[in-house]
C-alpha cells in the first residue's frame, strides 16, 4: 500500500517537474514525501521478514 502511493507521489512530481515551474517547492514536497513512503515502506518490509 505504501510503495503504491509512493509510486504515485512520484510521478506526480515528475510529471509536475515536466510540465511547469510555477510550483517548484510544492513539487519538492512532493518528491520529499515520496522518499519518505520509499523508506518507511522499506523498514516495514524489513521488519517483516525479520
């Protein structure tokens, strides 16, 4: 669920970094919260199998 929203977030900002630059910090939020989901997505599946 995680890794799907994450993908998600992700090509919003880089269909976002694309297609304009009016909203540049947004688009950096949006990159910094895909990274976010990436790693906590990551550590929940190491755990997991641990």
């Amino acid at each position: 669920m995680l890794y799907t929203l994450a993908v998600i977030v992700l090509v919003a900002w880089l269909l976002g970094l694309a297609g304009t630059y009016t909203i540049g910090p947004l688009l950096h939020l949006l990159g910094v919260i895909a990274l976010v989901l990436f790693v906590v997505g990551f550590l929940n599946g190491r755990r997991a199998l641990g």
